[in-house]
C-alpha cells in the first residue's frame, strides 16, 4: 500500500442568499460560484463527502481513504469511536448578509430525533467590516415561555446577546447556544460533523421565488440552552513561533500558530488527524524528512494519523489554525 501524506480536497461551494465574494477576494476561492456563502474544505457529510485534489490518491473521497487506511488516516482511537465518518466538519463562511437565528441540537436530542451527531462548533473571525456584529446566546436569564412570546411578537432581537466581532475574535458555541452570524464577516468554522440546524428566525427574508425559509420553532424549543452566561466571547493568548490553544473541548481541539521563523511539530502522542487552516501568508509542510506540500491563505491540508512528525517552513509570515481531536 502506499503511504499516506498530506490530503488537500476540493472545496464544496455551497451558495446562499446571504453568501458574497469574499472567499474568491480574500481566501483564494478562485473557482467559487456567486453569492458564495460557505466552502465545505473537509466534510465527511453523507452527500458532501470530499474528494482529494493532490497526489496519488486524487480523485478518492476521505470516506473510502478511511475504509482502506482507516486509524492511520484519522487516529485509531478515533476510528473506534466513529469508524468511517469523519467526526468534523471544516469551513469557511462569508456572510455578505445577517444569517438566520439558529440553534444545534446536542448529541442526546440530535440521535434520538435524527440518528446523528449534535453540533458543537467554533467560529474564528478572520475579516470583518467595521461595526459587524454576531449574536451568540441571550442578553438576560431567560425562559421558555418568555423566549415563545418574543418569538411571537417579533422581537426576539432585543433579547440576543450581541458581539461585536473584530478580526482575529475567536467564539465557542455549544449545542443549544442560540446565534447567528452578522452581515460583513468572513470566518472559519470547526465543528462536528452534522448537517442539523434549527432556524428560529430569518428576519422575515424572502428568496428570489418570494418564499421565506422554513423555521423549526417546535424542533428548536427543547433544543435551546436558556441560560445567561457572564461571557460568550473566548479569551486567548497568542505567542509568535508557538502553537497556542484557543479551544479545548470533547469534540475538537483548536490551537494557532503564527509564524516567521521555521517550527517543528511533534505530534507522537496525539493519535489522530491534524488539520491546517491557513488564514494568513503561505508555507511548506515538510514530511518523512524531504517530501513537501505548499499552502497558502485559504488552503486546508489534513495530515494523516501516522505522520506525527512535521516542520512547518514559512514563505512570509503565515498564520494557521491547527485542528485535531484530543
């Protein structure tokens, strides 16, 4: 058999009545269609699986590659658990407009109604215009009658928690969390592979038919986490040369690296995938001590399990997200 290396993917564009042009101008989505709302970069979704673009084993998709290599492809302990699903969901988004308000199931309600994961994800903002804001959770202690009678009276906005999102923001949302992505932001997202997503509300929108959007109230009900939280932003640190952690959660574990300088990263004892976002610049991947893959901004590279060993060599400064699961 032969070895396994680092695997780029064809995007899978997804248009929406929101979307824009920013993942052509500022992520080099070349190829992307109008009205561009999300690239799919690695989904094992049934229906959306993605299919490699480089090297010998071009033209396969990631859920074939796990049935052949299986936890040298994705971990061992990670293919025990999710055999030959890939457990994430990596994306880019650009919201040229305010997206619908919306909630994940967890895991529990998400298998008994769907036979599926929940959804857990993250958002790191890599552009916003000025003033663009998000909504993630509620501005006070909510409940659900309370919650109905604003859904009702059309005033489910003035009980949002609202937050501004600058650049370089990083925000966690649990299944439950109610949000929404505002107008003006382009960002990565990370979340489990799950494609279930309650709409509460659409801002009484109409697409080119003069249809509104389906809502999912009675799903979305018991769904919602009602709880107020004293901060919905993620506090992080971030060192030049280093790998430094953002989010460390059951489902995924997200760190950042910029750098300028060439760093190694040893990933022995992780058992599983690693994932690079690269937002920023552009690099090298050195592997088995001389094969190289190139990246640059708006390319997403998953290493296998079974290469634990790589240096990354930077072109310019180059800013990347790392993914993988604890």
């Amino acid at each position: 058999m032969n070895t396994l290396y680092p695997l780029k993917f064809n995007p899978i564009y997804k248009p929406k009545i929101w979307g824009g042009s920013k993942l052509k101008e500022i992520l080099n989505k070349s190829t992307a269609p109008e009205n561009c709302g999300e690239s799919w970069e690695i989904s094992g979704v049934q229906d959306n699986i993605s299919v490699v673009s480089n090297g010998f084993l071009k033209g396969n998709n990631l859920q074939e590659l796990i049935e052949i290599y299986m936890g040298d492809l994705t971990g061992d302990k990670i293919y025990q658990k999710y055999g030959i699903e890939f457990p994430l969901l990596i994306k880019f988004i650009d919201a040229s407009d305010v997206l619908s308000i919306q909630v994940h199931p967890d895991d529990e309600l998400a298998a008994k109604r769907h036979n599926a994961y929940g959804k857990t994800e993250m958002w790191y903002i890599i552009q916003s215009d000025k003033g663009a804001e998000l909504i993630s959770g509620f501005n006070r202690k909510m409940d659900k009658n309370t919650y109905l009678q604003h859904l009702d009276n059309k005033t489910l906005k003035d009980i949002m928690n609202f937050e501004k999102a600058k650049q370089g923001d990083v925000f966690f949302m649990p299944s439950g969390r109610v949000h929404a992505i505002g107008k003006g932001i382009v960002l990565a997202e990370i979340q489990q592979t799950s494609d279930i997503t309650y709409r509460i509300y659409d801002w009484d929108r109409l697409d080119k038919e003069g249809k509104s959007r389906d809502l999912h109230t009675e799903l979305a009900v018991d769904a919602i986490d009602y709880k107020l939280y004293d901060s919905y932003r993620t506090k992080y640190t971030k060192e030049l040369n280093t790998s430094s952690n953002i989010i460390n959660c059951d489902y995924f574990t997200t760190n950042i690296i910029e750098f300028d300088k060439t760093l190694q990263r040893d990933h022995y004892n992780t058992d599983s995938f690693i994932i690079y976002m690269c937002l920023e610049g552009n690099c090298s991947v050195e592997y088995d001590s001389n094969q190289e893959e190139p990246v640059s901004t708006g390319d997403t590279l998953l290493i296998p399990a079974v290469i634990t060993n790589i240096l990354l060599k930077p072109g310019t400064k180059t800013k990347l997200l790392e993914i993988y699961i604890e």
